[in-house]
C-alpha cells in the first residue's frame, strides 16, 4: 500500500523556523569573527585587502542559509546544497545542520552523502582555519549523527501517517459495512413485508376464487353463475400476477425461478380484446377495435405498457364511474 508524502508544514512554522536560524547563524558569525580577531586569525584590513572582504561579508552571508530554507518542500537537494556553501563562506553551520536534517528526513540516499562531502570540503577550503584530519573526522561524524537522526525521525513519521491511513482505511472499511449491513436489513424486511402480503393476498385471493367456483356451480341461472366464473378467473390471474410481482423480491433465487415456470404469459396489445371480453361480461359497455397491423411485431416493453393504460382506464371506469 502506498502512503502518502508527508504534508509541507504551516508557511508560519517555516517563517519562525528561518528566523531562528537566521538569527542563530548570524549571531555564530559574529563570534567566530570576534574570536579570530583576538587570536590573529583574521588578517588585518589594512593588510589583507580584497581578503579582508570575505570576513567583513559573513555576517551577511549567514542569514541566506536560513532564507534557502523556505524552499526546502520543493528544491530539497538544492537548499541543502546552498546551506553548505554558505555555510562555510558565513563561518556558521546552524542553516546546514537544518538543511541536512531534512533532507534527511525526507530520503536517507546518496544525496545526503553527498551534501556532507560537499560541507566538509567547502569548509577545508573556504573556512575560516585550515581543516586538519582529525577535526574532519569529527565534523563528518556530527553530520552523520545529524542525517540520521533526521532519517530516524523521517520514518517515524511515514510510519505514523501509514497507520493513520490504514486507519482511516478500516473506518471508511467499517462504515462501508455498516451500510451494506443496513441495507441487508432493509432488504430483508422488504423480502418479510412482500411475503406476508403474498401469503395474505394469496389467501385472500383464493377464498374469492373458492366462493366463486361454489357459486358458479351453485347458480340458479346463467348469469349468475357467468358472473361467478368471471370472478374466479379473475382471481386466478390476479395470484398469477401476484407471483410475479412478489416473487421476484425474495432474497434466493428458488422463487424466481418457480415464478418464471409458473407466471402466466406477458400481458401485451394482442390480450387487450381478452381484457375488454372479460369487463363486458362484468357488465361494462366498451367499445372496442382491434388494429391487426399492433398486434405483430411490437416490443415487449411498449406492447405491455399499451395493455396496462388501457388495463388502468378500464379499471378506473369500473371503480368510479360503473354506469358510465
């Protein structure tokens, strides 16, 4: 998995941090020179000349490391790399020991190394005293002490920021399931609530059917036990349909299956004259013309739809205007 970079910190962290470190460097300069001044180390200005100007510029050059510091995010090996070699000319180390330890701290490589070599050899030949063996040694082992303290702290802090992503992983995780898991819920609950409508419907539907059937076979006239025998197919073709709508929303796929051998033929413009038949032996005057050119090759979609407008304007003339 991959982490992310580690976020650039606050742009006022970084103001403080580069005045700090301005001030620090700055503040080393001035003692370094001051103690060359009273050892003899620093030649005289009368006597040196354009030498002179070299010392005489440090304390400028020192806040410059700091100021490289700003653009650390984006030109690490190049800040680093500036911090050194003015860190030398300013005779002060503050701005390159930071440099160093955050380049560090964002990659323990071969830059690294490198940005070291190129301390200790801008310091051997631009410094403010020649650089024995022993002191180089001892410079080269600080900055080694610095880079990987910095590598040290750099991995910490992927580290932490991976387990705050995998975290933040396993909560989108968990939450994620706790959706689907009320989503089952609620889907079973549809599934409970489309069976016990079936199971009550059917049950009710087959009464109607039964009674039907009683009567029809018990019918003193014609009529009547016409009536009787439209009503129970009615019935029969409502629980037909019934399983078709209900049966589709149960959670295996048993039901499915069953309802698809067992539904009754899909309802298109070719049953509309069956539809009508059976409303006008229920005693509803329709008028009706069949067009032969809809009933062959229509679709099954819009050929089911024209059925159920005409189905729900029959229905709607039965239920609120019988005697029209």
């Amino acid at each position: 998995m991959k982490t992310k970079m580690l976020s650039p910190e606050s742009p006022w962290r970084t103001v403080l941090l580069v005045l700090a470190v301005a001030a620090a460097d700055f503040l080393m300069s001035l003692i370094v020179l001051g103690t060359g001044l009273e050892n003899g180390t620093v030649p005289d200005s009368g006597d040196a000349g354009i030498e002179w100007i070299r010392y005489a510029i440090a304390p400028v050059l020192a806040p410059l490391g700091a100021v490289a510091l700003i653009w650390r995010h984006r030109f690490p090996k190049s800040v680093a790399t500036a911090a050194a070699v003015l860190g030398a000319l300013s005779f002060s180390g503050f701005a390159f020991f930071v440099a160093l330890f955050l380049l560090a701290r964002r990659r323990l490589d071969g830059w690294v190394a490198a940005a070291i070599v190129l301390c200790v050899a801008a310091e051997a030949f631009v410094g403010i005293e020649p650089l024995s063996w022993d002191v180089a040694l001892i410079y080269v082992l600080l900055l080694a002490a610095i880079a990987v303290w910095g590598a040290y702290r750099g991995q910490r802090a992927r580290s932490l920021e991976a387990r705050l992503v995998s975290l933040r992983e396993r909560a989108e995780h968990a939450e994620a399931e706790r959706v689907a898991d009320t989503e089952r819920t609620q889907l079973a609950e549809r599934h409970r609530i489309a069976r016990e409508m079936h199971d009550t419907l059917a049950h009710r539907m087959s009464l109607v059917a039964v009674q039907a059937a009683a009567l029809q076979v018990a019918a003193a006239d014609e009529e009547t036990a016409d009536a009787a025998k439209l009503i129970r197919e009615t019935a029969h073709a409502a629980l037909g349909e019934l399983r078709d709508v209900l049966g589709v929303l149960h959670e295996d796929g048993t039901a499915i299956a069953v309802a698809e051998n067992t539904r009754t033929a899909p309802a298109g413009i070719d049953q509309i004259g069956a539809l009508v038949a059976e409303w006008r032996l229920a005693g509803l005057k329709i008028d009706y013309t069949p067009n032969p050119e809809l009933t062959v090759g229509i679709a099954d979609a819009p050929s089911r739809a024209a059925y159920r407008v005409v189905q729900e304007g029959i229905t709607n003339v039965a239920r609120h205007a019988p005697e029209g």
